[in-house]
C-alpha cells in the first residue's frame, strides 16, 4: 500500500473535477464516494442531484470561519492511497476504513479530535482512492500536520498487516526523491523509460565514482551531455550545481533543471565532497593513491583490483565500526556503478539494474566516515580510466572474478543493514545480489567451461594429487566440493597454482578460512576465483595475454615455496 501527499492545491472545485472526471493518464471508473467527514455528503458520481459546486461549498465552508491571515494560501489537501498489482480488490467498505485511518493518522480528522477538518474520499479504480481535504478545522484553527508524510506512511504499514495485503519496507527517510506523476507521464509521451530525474540520478552516480576532485566531476558530467549550471559566491568558491537532459524542456521551452540534492540526499555537493575527505584532496589535485593519467590500467587489471578491494572490504562491513562499515557500503556503490558502464554487452544490463538497485543500500542515518573507503573508490577509478572491457578472453574472466567478489560483498551488506534494521536498504542489498548472480552467470560460463575441459584431461596422478590436497586442506567441505560439477575447474586450478609455485594445500586451507561460503551455489566455483586471484593466476587460462596484465593479488596469499609433493 502506498500512500502520497500531493502538492498542496487552491482550487477545490479543480480538484473534484479531476477525481470525477474521466482521468488523463488512467480512465476514472464510476467515480463515487466510499467515506467522508460527514455521512450525508454529496456525491456527484453516484446522486444525480448532487453537483461538484454543492460538495465544494461543503468542503470549504470553515475557511469562511478564518481571516486573510489566519487562512492558509493553499488550503487544498489531497492524499492518493494505492495498492499493488498483486493485492487482492478491496471493497467500497474496506477503501472507507483505510480512508478514516489515514485522515486520522495525518491529522486531518479523527474520533478523539472534536472539530477536525472537512475531507472526501473518491474511488474511481478498484486499486486507489484519493483523499480530498480542506485545511481549516470546524473550530478555527489549522490542523497539526506536522509529519503527516511519516504518519500516513506508518498507518498504511499496520493496514497491510490487517487486511493481509503485499507488506512493504519501512523507510527512513533516506531514499531519493521519487519522480513526481507529472514526471512519470513525461517520460511516457516522450518514449522514455526513466524519468528525467531518475536518468540524471544514475548519470550523476556513474560521473562521481572514483572522481578525485571538483574538475573531474563536472568534466564527467560534461562529457556525459549533460547540461551543467554551477552557483558561485561572490568569493567564488563554489555553492553547488544542477543538471538537465538535453531535450527534457518546461512549456516555456527552457531546460528543466535538477540540484544535486533533489536526485539523492548523497549527491549534494557538499555530500560528494565528503567523498573527497581524508584523501588529501578534493579540488584538482589527483592525489597519491591514484596512478597518472599517463599510466593506463587495463580492463583486466582493474577488475583484479576490484575483486581484491571488494574481498577485503567484506571482513570490514562484518566486523568494523558502523561508520567505516557504512563508508564501505557507500563505495561499493561507486564501484557497481563503474563496473556497470564499462562492460561488455553481456553482463551490463543486469550489472546496471544491480547498480540502480543497490542506491537504495548506500545511504542510511549511519553516517559514513570516508576516507577509509580508498581502495574500493580507487577500485572504482581503475574500473572509468580502464575503459570498456571485452566480454571474452581475460577481460571477461575477470569480469567473473569480480562480479563474484561484489556478490559476497553486497550479501553482506545486506546481513548489515538487517542487524541495524534497515528494512529497505536490506532489501535493496538482496536485490543488487539477485542481479549480481544473474550477471556472474553471464560471465563466467565460458572461462569455467574451458577450466572444467582442462581440469578433465588431467592425468589419473594429478587428479588424485588434487583430491588430496582438497581433503587436507577442507576435510569439512570435501564431499561436497568433490561432488559438485564444478570440480574439475577447481582441480584444473589447484594444479596451475602447484606449478606456479604454490602450495595448494596451504592456498587452499587459508582461502577458505577468510570468508564463509554458505551463500555460495556451488563452492568449487567460488573456489576457483577466490584462488586464480589470490595466485596471480590467468583468470582465463585459454588467453595467452593474460600473464602480460595481471597484477593486484591478494599480499596474504602471494608465492610460496612448492610443498613437497609426498603426501
């Protein structure tokens, strides 16, 4: 059930037309009344005595109570109440119920106010009804409506619960701005799929993540075809930005304008500067932790040291103060959304619906204390500077290889909000992951495969010399590890990691021990991964240059001295 507040109005003749009237983005129904603040109300749909003129009288008969001053400028309240595609069809009855509840819960009228405010309630679809009231209480004074937005919000929660309808998440008021219906209807006339806010939201995003400074923001901004205006003090340090989409234009035919904050509360200036902190920087200067622009980072090699970022940031978002856990959580986002625009065909469309989704799981009242989230935004910078990636040879295998790792790292930044009792940054969270396996899918499918062959034409001694070393080093996990279809690319790379000079017993034993592997579908895969990174080995072991590209393993777990092969 979701409840809105509109833009408050002047006109309540204009209003009632429109509930009554035949509708403009959806056909109105037999309009009709199902509750008001008085049973004998008139209702124009249902009475064809009753006229739209004899209602609004009713309705604002109070404000004659009021003087200029003490009248409200614009005294029209409206609220819509709608259900879900999947909810049952309520009755007249049940839609009148919800009505009371939710004018009481605002503070509009209520059983223990006395003299509340004048209000309707309309039905005109079996999924909606829209609230109608007149802000001048029967006594005189205005009603309380201070949070109204919160209380409706809360009411419609416990009315979910009551009449067995979908159960949404609770939110805290960090989420971004929703597109307005004036937006929504747009966006449809012009045959776009996203409102223009939501499409700024997500260019924005994708402009700041891994940026250094205030010249590379806007620089990417620009870049993007955004149409960018910043706002100077007289000093001229500057106070903050909008941007439009080119095309999107109001009826005078000028570009309509979006600030930062109104697309999400983190994309404020002064919210992308705090991105900036503890870096050293924050203007032009592109810092020690970043490579010269002169020295390229190849696709594969930033999605190396994505996957090594994002591993070692999960033992952080489990076990670190909320605050560091929360700027890692915050980063993690800029590094979906780098990823997300420059991969290849295959993985993009899922990888950007789990950057979208994921927005959600960035922000919460736990306030980020950035600066401990470099090597995630760096992360995210390799991932912009790298380029495009190609979805085949190594460039696709580390794809996999790191798709995998933000797997693991936004399941448990999903476990982190539902221990601090963020229902809708959890969720969020859950659905990035969904998007994320279905995109590591993709991905991975044809570097595994070639492992698997290779891992098949092992001899009969090199085989069992795996099976040992997995019974040594996990005698917990053995069974199952051996059994999985997966096998045979694990064997295929415990056998590489042996001939490069490891000791596979060891690799294996402390890769396991580092993080859990409960939400893994098949643990030989996440295995496979969590070693070739670990070893520095090719992610795709069909391309010959892949050893020419790697860098960025894990420092606990770099070359060892070949164990003795007597075991």
């Amino acid at each position: 059930m979701v409840p809105k507040i509109h833009k408050r109005g002047t006109r309540t003749i204009g209003l009632l037309y429109y509930l009554y009237g035949p509708g403009k983005a959806e056909e109105h129904i037999d309009p009709h009344l199902v509750a008001s603040w008085d049973h004998a109300a008139p209702d124009p749909g249902r009475d064809p005595d009753a006229t739209y003129k004899q209602l609004q009288q009713l309705l604002d008969q109070p404000l004659a109570l009021l003087d200029d001053k003490q009248r409200a400028k614009k005294h029209v309240w409206h609220l819509s109440v709608r259900n879900g595609p999947a909810d049952r069809i309520l009755s007249d009855d049940e839609w009148g119920d919800i009505a009371r509840r939710m004018v009481a819960a605002a503070g509009i009228d209520g059983p223990d106010q006395g003299a509340g405010c004048r209000w309707v309630a309309v039905r005109h679809a079996d999924d909606h009804i829209h609230i109608l009231a007149t802000l001048a209480r029967e006594d005189g004074y205005r009603p309380d409506l201070d949070h109204d937005a919160a209380r409706v919000q809360a009411a419609a929660r416990l009315l979910e619960q009551e009449l067995g309808l979908r159960r949404l998440k609770a939110g805290d008021g960090t989420a971004a701005q929703r597109p307005t219906s004036a937006e929504r209807h747009k966006a449809a006339r012009q045959g776009r799929e996203r409102t223009a806010r939501e499409e700024l939201r997500e260019t924005v995003r994708q402009a700041v993540a891994g940026a250094l400074g205030e010249a590379e923001f806007f620089a990417r901004l620009s870049a993007a075809g955004l149409l960018v205006r910043t706002r100077v003090a007289p000093s001229g340090d500057l106070l903050g930005y909008k941007v439009a989409v080119p095309g999107d234009l109001n009826k005078d035919g000028e570009p309509v304008y979006y600030p930062g904050v109104r697309l999400a509360p983190d994309l404020s200036l002064p919210r992308i500067r705090e991105r900036w902190s503890g870096t050293g920087h924050g203007q032009d200067d592109a810092g020690p932790w970043s490579a010269s622009p002169a020295d390229p980072v190849p696709p594969a090699v930033a999605r190396r040291r994505t996957a090594t970022a994002a591993w070692e940031a999960i033992v952080v978002v489990e076990d670190g103060e909320d605050a560091v856990a929360a700027a890692h959580i915050a980063a993690t986002g800029e590094v979906l959304d780098a990823l997300a625009q420059t991969s290849a065909a295959d993985t993009r469309q899922e990888l950007r619906a789990a950057a979208w989704v994921f927005e959600r799981a960035s922000r919460s009242h736990v306030r980020a204390a950035r600066g401990h989230d470099r090597a995630l935004r760096q992360a995210a910078r390799d991932l912009v500077r790298g380029g495009p990636a190609l979805g085949r040879g190594e460039d696709g295998a580390t794809t996999a290889m790191a798709i995998d790792m933000l797997f693991f790292l936004v399941v448990v930044a999903a476990h982190w909000h539902a221990r601090k009792g963020h229902a809708q940054q959890a969720h969020a969270a859950e659905q990035a992951a969904q998007h994320l396996r279905a995109a590591y899918q993709d991905a991975a499918e044809h570097p595994l495969a070639a492992l698997r062959r290779r891992g098949q034409r092992l001899s009969h001694p090199q085989l069992q010399r795996q099976e040992t070393c997995v019974w040594e080093a996990v005698p917990e996990l053995a069974d199952q590890i051996l059994a999985e279809h997966g096998w045979a690319a694990l064997a295929a790379t415990l056998a590489d990691a042996e001939a490069a000079g490891h000791d596979p017993v060891a690799l294996l034993s402390g890769t396991v021990r580092r993080r859990e592997l409960d939400t893994a579908d098949s643990i030989s895969n996440v295995l496979v991964w969590r070693l070739r990174r670990a070893a520095g080995l090719p992610a795709d072991p069909t391309d010959d240059r892949a050893h020419h590209s790697r860098s960025g393993t894990d420092p606990v777990a770099q070359r060892k001295p070949r164990r003795s092969p007597t075991r």
